[in-house]
C-alpha cells in the first residue's frame, strides 16, 4: 500500500517534482524563511495597526495555502508592508473586524483576477517599471522603520548598529546559520541581561499563544459595510496581485524555471480567505523572503510549507522569549530586508539606460513613496512606458518625394498611427503647383483611424489644390482598415472628414 | 519545432545506464527488420528543482537577486556543459554501437527537458519508440522499473518496445491476449509490420477463461494465421501475470506482446498494476501497446 502510494505521487505529473524533488534543501531553506518571518510579520502587523498576532496568524495561513495553491514553487508569501501600508487608514477607522472583511474580498477579488487570466496581463509592465517597482517597496520598508527611531535613546541605536553588523558579518564566519536570527538572540540577551530602555516586541499587542482559530468577523452584513471595505479590498487585491506576480518572475528568473501565474493570482486569493477566517491581515508574495529562500537552497513548495508551519511552531513553543525581543533587532532585519529588496544597479543604469526607461523607473517610484500605493505607481509607470514607446514608433516614419511627369510622387515608409500622424501631413508640400500627385504607401502600416484620417486630409487638401491624386500599393492590412474607415474614395468624401 | 526528421525510423531513448547496450541492440533488431534508420535520444534533465549548495545565512545584501541569479546561473552553466559533454559522449558510443550492428541510418539527438515530454514530440514521428526497462542507478533498487518507463507507456501513441538487460535473438511471441482495444491493436501490429514476420506465435489467454463477452482469442489467431504467422493458442487460469511469467519461462519465449494500463492510475494505485508486475519479473523484452 505505501509502495503504491509513493508510486502514486512519483507517477502523477508535476506533483512529486514539486514537492519532493529536493527535500533536504526545501526543509533548511523552509526553516531559514520561519525565522526571518517572524521578524517581518510583527513589523508588518505594527505598520498596519494591529496586534502582532494578526500578522503572525496571516503569515501562517498565506504561506501553508499558497504552498499548496500557489503557481510559483519556492516562492514565499505572507503578510507584507506593501499591503500592510494599504490597511492604516481602515485599521484606525473601522477596527479589526473591518480589516477581516476586507481581506476576504481581497480574496474573492484575486480568485476572480485567476479564472479571468489576469496573470497575462503582465507583459505589459516594463522591465524599467519593475525596478522602479521593487525600489519603491525598498524604500517603503526602510520608511516604515523610520518612526521607531523617533525619540529614542542611544541604546537603540546601538542596537540597530550591533544587529546590522552581526547580520552582514556573521556570514563571513560560518554561513551554517542564519545570522538574523543571531542577531535578534544576541540581541534580546543583551537587552534582558542590561535591562536596556527600548521597546519589546510583548509592548506592541497580543502575541499569538496558541494555534489560529475559526474567527467570523463581527461586523454588520450590510451594504454598508461593502462600501466602507470594498476600495481598500481592490487596492489590496491589486496591490498583492502585482507584488505576487512580479517577485514570482523574479523568481522564474533566479531558478530558470517556469511558472503560473494564473494559479498563483487565485493560489493569493484562497490564501487571503483563509487568512481573514483565522483572524489574519492579507498578504501576499515577498521579494525579499523569497530570495532568501532560493538562496538557502529551497525550490519546492514543500520550503513553503516548512516555512508557514515552522512559524506557528516557534510561536507556540517560543511565544514568552518572542516577546522579550527589542524592538531595534527588528528594526535592523527590516533594513536588511530592504536593502536586499532595492535594486542598487539601478543608480549605475542612469548612465547606461535611455532615459525614457529611467523616466519610467523613477516616475514609478516617486508615486509610490508619495502614494504608499504601489499599484497606483506601477499603473504610472506602465502609462508612461506605453506614452514613450508610442513616442519611439512614431519616428519610424519616412516620407521622401521625387518630381514624376505632371508631378510629383512621395513615398511613404514606417508605422502611421496616432503618434505620428501630424508629422506625416507635415511631410508633403502643399504649395507646390502639380497637376498629379501620386502617394505610394506600399511600405507604410496604418494602425488605426488617425492615419487613414490623416491620409484622407493629405488627399483632400491636394485635390483643394487642384491635383489628381492617386495612392499606389496600400498593402492589405492598411487597404482593409481604408476600405472601412476612409472616405476619400467615396462620394461626398470633404463633407464627412470635415463632419469629423 | 524539432529539425532534421529522419524518414521511417526507430527511436532509441538512451540515458547511458546498463541497459543502454541493450537498448541499441534491440533498437538495430528491430530497425533492420522493418528497414528503417534509428535515432538515439538523450534528454538532459537538469533538475532544476534540485537546489545547489545551500547558504543557511538567511542575510540578504545589495542586489540580493540579481547578483543570486548571475551566482546560480554560473553554477548551472559549468553542470550543464560537462552534462552536454557526458550525453555528446554517450550518444557518440551509441552510433558507433548501432553502426556495428548494421544500421546504415543513425541520426544522434541531445535534447534539454524531461524524457516524456521529449518523447511526447518526438515520438508521433517514429515507428517504434525503444526504452530500456531500468534507467540509471539501476541497481539501487532491483525490481524497481525506471522510473520514467510507466508515465512513458502511458503517453505512449506508439507501441514501445521496453528493452531487458542483455538482447537475445528473437525466435517466439508470446501475445498476452486479453481481449482488450490495446491487445487488438497489438494483434493488429504485429499482423501488419514486418518486425515480428515469420517468428513463432503463441497466443495466450489468462484468468477468467470462461468469459464469453470478451473478444474471441481464435478471431485473432486466424488473422496472425492469414498474415503467414504460425500460431498456437492457449486459455489458462489464474493470475494472470503468474500464468503468463510461467508460460514465458516454459516455452522460451523471446519477446512478451502485451496491451499496456488498460485501467486508470487510480484504480491501479488500488489494486495494482498486472502491466508493471509482468514488466518488472518476466526477464524477457516487452512489446506494450496502449
């Protein structure tokens, strides 16, 4: 019986390769990814407004679903600041409760974004507007440490200091633990050991002290209620959706593997779901923690499910020692964690990039920080790069003219479209005196109703002139779009350009 | 797209193991009986799911993922190419080896992916698709198959000769007749190609023999009889992967026909799989049909 059910699972598609092709790796790197959660989710938890727990429980839940749900193997999600900072305004507002609902239509939203393949809709974002965009939430994490700086004493600084050396010098000694986590215990013994003045972990809310349960949100079922939840619920679900699918190519990319983005976009939902029904704030796919993971050797979804269910764990079993942790310790794994997040070759791509790209790139992240929405600055940055490729096309556009019997004839080569239909109506002399003028646009492709508009203002000011025009060799794909759209071949042909 | 596809051939999936010898002696048997060339196909799995040499530090710094994308992307490129080196090498032996034994067309294809989703290509174009029964590491676990052989017969649109350890002339067939479209179309096979021409055949039934609703054994026997063959047939019960292993034993037989995975993977995953059991303990090569 256990013979066939191990062959069961070699046999079945994907599914061993998935989740058992590389156990040893997926359980360190899983193990690993708990112990920089922790950290991660009371940060998180603090920015949104709640107690620790909320984050703590979400991590869980997200992380042991999307394991099971998600479309990218080896990708780590969670509750994250990028949408941490979406809930404030709800949190202080409406409360907990409001926080719950919210999520579960976060969730409805993203499972709806997967049935209807939204997950294709990311080639349309640039290379240029995800740097910008994996920037921006650099800076995000690293301004939302900002605050706990605020009227502290020397001690907390020199916490943060001796944290952030421990983290990026350790691993020149051994590279056999996570040097995090030394930090945050050599840390919290200090604190305990020289009763340091700075905040614990224990002072910010309710730790978690035993496993998640069912929660329904108390809140009155009413259309009210909707309204009030409903914009937060598309930020978060946007938000998630875009974080999800960005760090899910990164990781493609790192792995040289492939993945679903459709499945990962409904994996979020369900995960989202479940997190709001055990008491847990949306989240989603973390850039950060997901490096981290490949590089600790993880690549199946079985580090995912170590991940989430190793948390809960040390919650449990380490809940009293969790709450001793100061704050600064946290603090510090949070500036790692945006350090490794901000893309720092982007400063050297100034000089190499067009600046079209940097534009997008800086444009993106600008909107972010000012916003604290990050799908409002990638939507800019996708505005942009589709504004200035526009811009590009339109000067592949040639018009060059030779003198013919009775005339002249112009030869038009390149793209006609929107973009670059007044350039083209510049290009012909309007006052020269021609008994004939012939256009050829055998190399010319008209994209939509702007070029033939434009073609029949060209044609129509020369016949005003007094000139015979004829157009020679409209290849197919424009002849079509002519046929239907143009009117300069039919009768009355000035009355309906000018009813334009 | 794939280039290069040679006319009628035979496709040998190699993979370098003990079995591979085997594999192109059975594939240059039966190449030269239908006149056709062969092609060796040796896929490079890299199992990119398997990590290289974890970092426990769990410390992320300046450009985390790029500069762990560039680290990883070297590390692959140095195991891929002494893997390309290892295959070029293994398929360099295999034209040599088919060349030895009189195949006059042999065409080499290293190909990057998994065995069955290469075979699924690949295999439309060929006449008869050649795999050995064990892959590499096969003496880790004896009596355990390949483990791409079962997911290859199941995808399989061709019939699939599943190579044994050393190739041995082939004189009698034993068809495992059970009256089922897979064996129909073995029967249909073996009629109509020249692989199997003039060879003995024996036609056997196990289990329930006293089933009338399934189709008749002797309709099948006149066929292979009208096609020149000479056919003996026979109706045992019991077991059915006993009768038949014994029968191959006792006669001698050189090469089990048989319609592979009649039932769905679940209701195999339940009472187990006769195809599997007759693969893995008759030592003799298998012709499978789905």
């Amino acid at each position: 019986m256990f013979s066939s059910l191990f062959r069961l699972f070699v046999f079945s598609n994907n599914l061993s390769k998935e989740w058992f092709s590389n156990i040893r790796g997926d359980i360190l790197a899983g193990t690993v990814v708990a112990l920089a959660l922790i950290p991660e989710a009371i940060a998180f938890s603090i920015i949104a407004g709640v107690d620790p727990k909320v984050g703590l429980y979400a991590s869980f839940c997200i992380a042991v679903v999307t394991a099971f749900f998600g479309g990218r193997p080896g990708m780590i999600s969670a509750a994250t600041g990028a949408m941490a900072l979406l809930m404030v305004t709800l949190v202080k507002q409406h409360g907990l409760h409001y926080l719950l609902v919210a999520t579960l239509l976060t969730g409805v939203f993203q499972i709806i974004a997967g049935l209807i393949r939204i997950g294709d809709v990311m080639r349309f974002v640039s290379r240029s507007v995800m740097t910008g965009f994996v920037n921006a939430l650099a800076i995000l994490i690293f301004m939302a440490q900002l605050p706990e700086f605020k009227g502290a004493g020397p001690p907390m600084y020199a916490i943060v200091a001796g944290s952030l050396a421990i983290i990026y010098l350790l691993p020149r000694l051994t590279k056999a633990v996570p040097s995090p986590l030394v930090a945050i215990v050599v840390m919290t013994v200090i604190a305990i050991v020289f009763d340091l003045d700075v905040r614990r972990v224990g002072d910010l809310g309710a730790l978690p002290d035993a496993l998640p349960v069912f929660l329904w949100p108390q809140v009155p079922w009413t259309l009210e209620t909707l309204w009030i939840v409903l914009p937060y619920s598309a930020g978060l679900a946007a938000v998630g959706l875009l974080e999800s699918l960005m760090t899910a190519q990164i990781v493609d990319e790192m792995t040289d593997t492939a993945s679903d983005k459709n499945r990962e976009c409904s994996g979020q939902g369900i995960a989202n779901i479940v997190a709001g029904l055990f008491g847990g704030m949306a989240g989603c796919a973390m850039i950060g923690q997901s490096v981290i993971n490949v590089k600790s050797g993880g690549r199946g979804r079985l580090s995912t499910l170590v991940a989430g269910v190793f948390l809960l764990i040390l919650l449990v079993v380490l809940g009293p020692w969790v709450k001793q942790i100061p704050m600064p310790a946290l603090v510090a794994v949070m500036i790692m964690v945006s350090i490794g997040t901000f893309s720092w070759a982007s400063f050297r791509n100034f000089r190499v990039h067009p600046t079209s790209s940097s534009i997008v790139m800086v444009s993106t992240v600008l909107v972010v920080v000012f916003t604290h929405n990050l799908a409002i600055g990638v939507g800019v940055g996708v505005l942009l790069s589709a504004l200035f490729f526009a811009k590009k096309v339109s000067q592949v556009l040639r018009v060059t003219s030779q003198p013919a019997p009775e005339g002249r004839i112009y030869l038009v080569t390149g793209q006609l479209f929107f973009a670059s239909a007044d350039a083209f109506v510049r290009e012909f002399d309007f006052k020269e005196v021609v008994a004939k003028v012939c256009i050829d646009v055998s190399h010319a492709h008209f994209w939509d109703l702007t070029a033939v508009a434009s073609l029949d203002k060209v044609v129509l000011k020369f016949r005003r002139e007094g000139a015979e025009v004829t157009i020679l060799g409209l290849n197919e794909a424009s002849a079509t779009l002519v046929d239907r759209l143009g009117v300069h071949d039919k009768e009355d042909a000035l009355e309906k350009l000018l009813a334009h | 797209m794939i280039a290069n596809t040679p006319s009628p051939h035979v496709l040998a999936c190699t993979d370098g193991s003990l079995y591979a010898p085997s594999v192109y002696q059975h594939s240059a048997w039966a190449a030269l009986r239908i006149g056709a060339g062969v092609r060796v196909l040796h896929v490079l799995d890299p199992h990119r799911g398997r990590a290289i040499g974890g970092d426990l530090t769990g410390a992320i710094g300046f450009d985390a993922s790029a500069e762990l994308t560039a680290a990883l992307a070297q590390l692959e490129e140095t195991q891929a190419r002494v893997a390309r080196l290892k295959g070029d090498a293994i398929l360099e032996d295999a034209a040599r080896q088919l060349a030895s034994a009189g195949v006059e067309q042999v065409v080499a294809l290293q190909r990057h992916g998994t065995l069955v989703e290469t075979l699924e290509e690949l295999e439309p174009a060929a006449e008869l698709v050649v795999i050995g029964k064990r892959g590499e590491h096969c003496d880790f676990a004896k009596g355990h198959l390949g483990r791409e052989l079962e997911r290859v017969i199941r995808t399989s649109v061709r019939p699939v000769l599943v190579a044994s350890r050393a190739f041995k002339p082939v004189q009698n067939i034993l068809i495992a007749y059970d009256g089922g479209p897979s064996v129909l179309k073995a029967v249909d096979f073996v009629a109509s190609s020249p692989l199997l021409q003039g060879l003995s055949c024996h036609l056997l039934r196990a289990g329930k023999t006293d089933d009338t609703a399934i189709h008749p054994m002797e309709e099948a026997a006149a066929k292979l009889r009208s096609a020149g063959f000479e056919v003996t047939t026979e109706a045992i019960s019991g077991a059915p992967d006993a009768v038949i292993g014994q029968a191959v034993r006792d006669r001698r037989i050189d090469l089990l026909v048989m319609g592979a995975y009649g039932h769905s993977p679940i209701r195999q995953f339940i009472l187990g799989s006769t195809t599997t059991t007759m693969v893995r303990t008759c030592l003799v090569p298998v012709l499978m049909f789905r």
